[in-house]
C-alpha cells in the first residue's frame, strides 16, 4: 500500500488501466462486427478509436469504439437515415444483444461489462488533414459533422511523449473522476482540454496538475473547446444545457476536494490528503499506508 500520495497515484494509475484480459475482451467482436459491415456497404476502412485507440481507457469504464469508413454511394445525405440502416444491419446480425443508436455511433452491447460493449460509428472520407484523413460522421441533427481520430491522437501523442508519457494518464485521471462521479461530459472533450493544459507546462506531478486541471476548467465554466487540429470546429463538454449544469457543479466539487488534499499534502497530513483523494475519486484512490 502506498505511503506517499506520489505512490497513491502511481498504484491507483495501475488500478485504473485495462488488464490484457479486458483488451482481449474488447477485440474478440471485431471480427464479425467488421464483415457484416463489409458484407451490407463494402468497407473502406475499420479500426478501432476512442479511449481504447489512445491508450486512455478506465478498467471497467470505457467501451470499444470503431469507425468504419464507408463507400459515400452507400451512405444517405441524412445521417440519421444512415446510422438507422447500420443498426439495423448489426441487430440483424446480433439479434440477441440489443443493438441501439446512440448517435453518432451504433451501439452492440456484448455482454454487461463494459468492455464488452461496442460502439460502431459510420463515416465519409471527405478530406486530409496533414497526413491524417477528415471524415464526416453524424451530427445528430441529420447532418454531417468532421472528424480525425488520427490527428486528435496524434496530437495528444506528441505532447504526451514531449512530457515523458506523462499526459495520458493524467486524462485517465480525469476520465476516471467523470465515471467514477456520473459526470456528463463528453471524454473526447476532457482528452483535447487536458492536452491542451499539458501543453503550457515543463512537467507534470500528477497531485499537482490534478488539482491546477480542476481549478483551470472551473474558471474557465467548461467552455467549448476550438479543435486544436482545425477539423471539428467547436467541442462541447456537453450533450444539454442540463448536462452542462450538472457537470459544473461536480466539477465545483471535485475542485474544492482536490485543493483540500494538496493543502493536506502540504500541511504534512498525508492520512488526510488520501482522504480527500478518495472522495473525489468515490473511494476507488488507494488506501494510505504508514
């Protein structure tokens, strides 16, 4: 057990990302997911997004997601239209999992853990962005909306890799708040806001930059975020104006908290600062030892 909060975020890191178990589990459907695609449009392309894609994915938490890049002649100018022919496709194909929408993806629910639910996004490939392809994808609106998981990855990659691979488990650290809390905010948003935080600093402690992260998206009220990579435009934390309420007043707290456990660890009451770390966290931080 740890004895430092150092240690503390160093084993509840180990706690936090997927045993090779859990990522078997997550590609075991692939295989069927992808050819019933390719039997009903034919299929440009497949591969896996997401939390799982970025190396950024909670034990037990996230999903799988997939995008398939779809001959344009198969797809409707109504995004609605075409995600309800693919989730029609795969619950034909999986009668028994219950296959839903949940725009923009399709959602095939394996079985009752998470990681055995997958999540199957239709896209267009319109453009390039660098070297990453642009992909239209659904909006939600019955429109089209741009995105490139390669270039957000790649993104995040390189300030990661800039901070000795540091960046990605600080975005597990929040992601984990946002599950672990019930927190409606969308986990691509909190990747790009971290990174985008990363970014401005020399180094990264994770208690420390916990801690100035909450602090930062209070004041800055969880504002839309511009695309760092000029490709979706402006990312919203939120679905609702009532998410949107929700998620600042747990932001509000879990801010409050993790400033209680820096003054904690700074007052020397390390008891105390594992403490407050373990309510921010709904009591999945790791237990002090002294």
């Amino acid at each position: 057990m740890p004895r430092t909060v150092d240690e503390g975020f160093r084993d509840f890191l180990t706690n936090l990302t997927p045993l090779s178990g859990e990522t078997t589990a997550a590609k075991k459907h692939r295989q069927s997911i992808e050819q019933c695609i390719r039997n009903h449009y034919g299929l440009k392309r497949f591969w896996r997004t997401g939390s799982f894609g970025n190396g950024t994915s909670i034990s037990g938490y996230s999903d799988v997601d997939y995008m398939a890049s779809i001959p344009r002649t198969e797809l409707n100018q109504n995004s609605t239209t075409s995600l309800t022919k693919m989730r029609d496709a795969l619950a034909a194909r999986f009668p028994s999992t219950g296959v839903r929408s949940a725009c923009p993806a399709v959602v095939v629910p394996f079985g009752a853990d998470r990681k055995e639910t997958t999540e199957v996004t239709p896209a267009d490939c319109v453009a390039t962005s660098g070297d990453n392809p642009v992909y239209e994808i659904p909006d939600c609106d019955g429109g089209w909306m741009k995105s490139s998981p390669d270039a957000h990855n790649s993104y995040v990659r390189e300030i990661d890799q800039s901070l000795s691979n540091k960046v990605k488990p600080l975005v597990r650290f929040i992601k984990a708040w946002k599950y672990f809390r019930n927190v409606p905010v969308s986990s691509f948003y909190l990747e790009l806001r971290v990174a985008k935080y990363a970014s401005g600093e020399s180094s990264i402690l994770y208690a420390i930059d916990v801690d100035r992260f909450f602090r930062e998206l209070q004041k800055i009220g969880l504002a839309k975020i511009q695309d760092p990579m000029g490709v979706s435009g402006y990312v919203s934390p939120s679905k609702t104006e009532a998410q949107l309420v929700d998620a600042k007043s747990k932001l509000a707290t879990a801010a409050s908290r993790a400033a209680k456990a820096r003054k904690a660890e700074k007052d020397g009451n390390i008891r105390e600062a594992f403490e407050w770390w373990n309510l921010l966290f709904d009591g999945k931080f790791p237990g002090y030892y002294r």
